[in-house]
C-alpha cells in the first residue's frame, strides 16, 4: 500500500534505453502509462563483433524524450525518476569525461555495447580459471559481461583508454550518475553482470587471477564501492544541471536503477491474474517465467532458495525482486534474428512495397500472409521442410556456446513472397523452440515454471506470442500496458519517491488486468 497519503495527481517518469532507441513514459500511480516518447540512438559497428555507442548522445536523447512526456503536466505533481538500460560498458576518465573504446581514437564512442563480441579470447582465458565466482553465472562467463570486455580494454587500448580511465559504468549506473552526481552502482547491475556478490561483495582474488588486480586499488573506486539495492533513492535526487536536461524539477528522487530485462521482469512478474482462469492465479509468484523480447530475449524466473542451473546466468540474490534469487536465460539475438532473415531475403523489397500499400508493417502483413497460405492446416505445419537453428550469434542459454553458429534445413530454389513467409515462420518457431530448451534446464535444475509473462517488443507480435504457446505447451499472459520495461523503470522512481513502501509492493498495484494468449490444441506439432 502507498506510504503516503498520495494525491491522484501524483506521476512518475520511466526512462528506457533499449538498443536502438531510448524510450520515456509518464506514469501514474495506478501504473498506467499516461505519455510516451521515443528516439533512436546511433551505433557502430567499426569492424566485425565490434559495437560501440556514445553516452554523451545517450544523454541528449535522455534529455529530449523526458521533456515530451512531461509536456503539459504540473512539474510539481512528478514525484521520482527511474532508469533502466542495456548492460553495456560506459568508460569515463577521472573528470568524467569519454574515453575511447575504438583503436580509431574516437572518444565520442565510449561505450562497448552488451552484443560487442569483441572479447571472445578474453572471455576464453577467464573461464579457463574456473574460478568460484563463474559457478553464478551458469558454470561460464558470457562475453556479454563486463570483466571480458574490461580485459580486453586493458590488452588493447593500454596508452589511449585503460590508463587513462576513471570510472567503469554499466549504462543504467552511467544514466542515474549523470542525473544525481552519484557514482553508486545498482546491486542489479553489479551482481548480474561484474561478478558482485550480494553477500560477499567483491572477490579480490578473481580480478587478481583474471589480470585485472588494478581494479581492487582504491577499495574498487572505478568499479564501485558503494552498491544500493534498485528502487533506493540516490543523494538528493536530480541535481538542478540535470532537471534543467530533462526539463524535470530539480530534487525529484532518482532511483537506483535496473538493466533494461530486469525492468521488463520487475513490470510483468508481479501481475494482477485475477478473474482470468490461470493455473498460476493459485500458484507462487515463483512459478511465473518473464520473457522480455525485443532486439534479444531474456527469461527471468525467480526462487526462493538459490538455484543453480548449468548454462543459466545466476543464481543472483536480490537482482530484480528484493528477497528473491534470480535466474536469468537468455537468447542473444531474436529481434534482431528476424530482421536479419526477413530482410536478406531475395523477396523482401516486394514485401515492403505490399506492406506499404496495406499500411501494415511487414510484420503484420507476413503473419497475414501466413494465413492465407496455410489454408486448412495448422499454420505450424506450414515449416514440416524447412528448419532454422537460431544461433547466429551464439548461444547464451543453456548451451552457453558463444562460437554456435546459426543454420537453416530445407532451402528450395524459390524466393518468392511465400517462401519468404514461411522462413520468417521457421525462424519464429526456432526461438520458441530455444525458450522451451532453456525452459527445460531451469526444471530440471528446480524451477518449477506453469505460466509465461511476455513483454517487450516481439511481445506485440501475435505469432511470436502463438508460437511460444504452442512449442512452450503453457500459458502466455500479457499485461494490459505493453510497455511493461517502462512500468518497471516507472516502479523504480516510485519506490525511490517515498510514496510506496518497497519495489514489491509498487509492482504489485502497477499491473492490473492481465490478459491470457490462448494455446490452441493441436495447433502445433513440434518436429524436433
């Protein structure tokens, strides 16, 4: 329940930097999403595996989505601030200004993106050490995560960058530093991604064995020192240079902040099921998986008791639920996947000239398409030929197999539109299939999972929500406000603000009205 006696008029802004985009929203205390904002961010890609962005730009766009969102609205009514963003690697020197992550010198990009798989001979040496600290995330470190690309700066950029460099963020870290003057990290990102430890803090003796022994100086300064669990306010809230960015009241609160994912997990896991005949309405929130699906795809399910499962990132203490130990599976690309194969297809420019005509995005118009070839037969049958293996980024979860490859079974001489549609199908079904792989090592390790939570943006797709229903075999529950991360990064500044008494509680009240994708019996037949 709120600790306050809240007026109805009391808001909340959720700011979500995603790969591509960052993204605001306006959110009341009920968690209904009054205003949205939107705008793209750029990336490089300097050679192959290299990805790289800029945190001055991320800021600008910070800057200019908070200030539409609030347009109109009483500044005094806005009560806090919460930021949530990709786990990618910010570097600062000790005045806080970029640093190059490029060999071009270039410091306006600063920042390696969590995709960047620049690290993999890094990431090979530390996992050769099979030191203690690899057994919380699945057994083996993913290059997606910090001390790889941290080595690699290190070996690499020795005179330009490492020697200079100040102070390490993790973009969401970056995001409420630059809002507060804070340089206080979020337990969620250093537990998930740098090796902290909730109980234990940092093991000297990792950072010791990997070759990074320079980051333990200063009581850990460059990589934080001070780690507050997310939703706890920081400092005195929004400096009055920063309210004058974002065009909000200097003061507000300002949360610690969340990785995107776990923005998504802490918007959906909590949903009100009630009246809407689910298993799970009975059952511990525990037996919830959240999928948060956009440019990759991240399972988050949540225990009471610390589980290890063998490929799986974590067991991570108090992560994303307070209380609560975090799983965290993942496929490292699937939007990105189907982009990938819908747009290098020989039939994709007619595909977009037809979508355009309808004014339907492509989409929407290939699962129309889809329709209307399949006839009377379940559309699932539609790919009994053809087959996609998705690794084409490697494998996060369970197989934690970053040199996969990805492959497709089943290839004709045609190139037509239905082709195209029927790629586009297999490509969908193969990561479905990959949930339910990843699914299937989380119970067999202990979970106990009977419901799906989805959200993000692939969770707007009605065939990507279908297919996990079917190949799944279990229930897949959407939230009435699809924009489930922002609600997230919403609760954060709501918690910060006082006005509610723990994350628990905000997201509890925040989702209402949740809605079941129905799983169509026989619909589909799984061929693997």
């Amino acid at each position: 329940m709120p600790g306050r006696d809240q007026e109805l008029g009391s808001y909340y802004v959720g700011v979500d930097v995603g790969t591509g985009s960052v993204r605001a929203a306006l959110v009341d205390q009920r968690g209904i999403l009054l205003a949205f904002a939107d705008q793209p961010i750029n990336q490089w890609e300097p050679q192959f595996n290299h990805h790289e962005q800029s945190s001055e730009d991320i800021w600008v766009a910070c800057c200019i989505v908070t200030k539409k969102v609030v347009q109109g609205i009483d500044l005094n009514q806005i009560r806090g601030l919460g930021f949530d963003a990709t786990c990618s690697l910010v570097v600062l020197d000790k005045q806080f200004h970029p640093l190059p992550v490029n060999h071009e010198g270039d410091s306006h990009r600063n920042i390696i993106m969590w995709l960047d798989h620049r690290a993999v001979n890094q990431v090979h040496r530390i996992n050769e050490t099979k030191h203690s600290v690899l057994q919380y995330v699945g057994g083996v470190m993913s290059v997606e995560m910090q001390a790889p690309k941290l080595l690699w700066l290190k070996e690499n950029l020795r005179e330009t960058c490492w020697d200079k460099a100040g102070h390490f963020f993790d973009l969401p870290d970056f995001l409420s530093w630059k809002a507060t003057g804070v340089t206080a990290r979020s337990l969620c990102s250093l537990v998930c991604k740098w090796t902290y430890s909730a109980e234990k803090g940092w093991d000297d003796s990792f950072w010791k064995m990997v070759g990074l022994e320079d980051l333990v100086a200063d009581n850990y300064s460059k990589i934080g020192n001070q780690v507050l669990p997310p939703g706890t306010s920081l400092g005195n809230g929004l400096t009055p240079e920063a309210a004058k960015d974002l065009g909000l009241p200097a003061g507000i609160a300002v949360a610690a902040s969340l990785i995107d994912a776990h923005a998504g997990g802490l918007g959906v896991i909590g949903a009100d099921v009630r009246g809407h005949g689910l298993a799970c309405e009975g059952q511990p929130v525990t037996s919830r998986l959240a999928i948060i699906c956009g440019t990759s795809s991240c399972h988050m399910g949540i225990s009471k008791n610390p589980i290890f499962v063998p490929g799986v990132w974590g067991p991570y203490f108090s992560a994303m639920v307070p209380g609560f130990w975090l799983n965290e599976g993942g496929q490292s690309v699937t939007g990105k996947l189907i982009d990938h194969m819908v747009q290098g297809h020989a039939a994709f420019p007619e595909l977009q000239a037809k979508a355009t005509a309808r004014c339907q995005s492509i989409y929407a118009y290939l699962n129309s398409h889809l329709d209307l070839i399949k006839k009377t037969q379940p559309v699932g049958f539609l790919t009994v030929d053809l087959h996609v293996w998705p690794d084409f980024h490697g494998n996060r979860s369970p197989l934690a197999d970053l040199t996969l490859k990805g492959m497709v079974t089943g290839l004709k001489l045609s190139q037509d539109l239905d082709d195209l549609a029927i790629l586009y199908l297999a490509t969908v079904q193969a990561i479905a299939f990959g949930t339910r792989l990843i699914i299937e090592a989380m119970e067999s390790a202990g979970h106990s999972i009977s419901t799906l939570f989805l959200c993000g943006g692939l969770g707007k797709n009605p065939l990507f929500v279908q297919m996990h229903a079917d190949i799944t075999g279990m229930p897949v529950v959407l939230s009435q406000e699809v924009e489930s991360v922002l609600v997230g990064a919403a609760i954060l500044g709501a918690c910060a603000s006082g006005d509610f008494a723990s994350v628990q509680t905000d997201s509890c009240v925040s989702q209402t009205n949740a809605s079941k994708w129905p799983v169509e019996s026989g619909d589909y037949s799984p061929f693997l």
